[in-house]
C-alpha cells in the first residue's frame, strides 16, 4: 500500500538510544540527510509506531499524518514534499 505515490523516497528505520534521545541527535542526523543533494529535492515519506513522534518529525517538514492500523498494530505515516 502506498498511501503517497507522490513520493520518490522512504525513511525506512531511524533510532536514538534512549539514554541520549531529547539531546538533539536524531534531529541532527535527519537534517543533515534531508539536506544531502541525492535527497534534498526528493519527496519522502515514512512510517512511525509511536504517535508522540509526530511532532518530531512535523518539526522536520513531514506533514499530514495518516493513522492505520495494519495486523492489529497502529501507525502514522508521513509524508515531507519536495
């Protein structure tokens, strides 16, 4: 199922350690991949288990969170245009 055909990318998996999330790293590292020449000019999409990541990632340009439900569990994908 592909609930954005506009976009040209995925961000399959991205994870902090819990002992340094809050600190800025994960924001840090997905800037600086959202700003890479190969992506800049992509539209993205990904996929969050966790609702209270959806701010981070709006934070981050993704927008219009989608909420589904696949094999009993929950997801939110997001999609950051061009």
């Amino acid at each position: 199922m592909k609930l954005y055909p506009q976009c040209e990318a995925q961000l399959q998996m991205m994870a902090v350690s819990p002992r340094h999330q809050g600190k800025g790293v994960g924001s840090s590292l997905l800037r600086t991949l959202l700003k890479d020449n190969r992506i800049s000019g992509l539209a993205i999409s990904l996929s969050t288990q966790r609702e209270q990541n959806i701010p981070f990632y709006t934070n981050l340009g993704f927008q219009d969170p989608v909420e589904h439900t696949f094999f009993g569990f929950q997801s939110w994908t997001m999609f950051r245009p061009k």
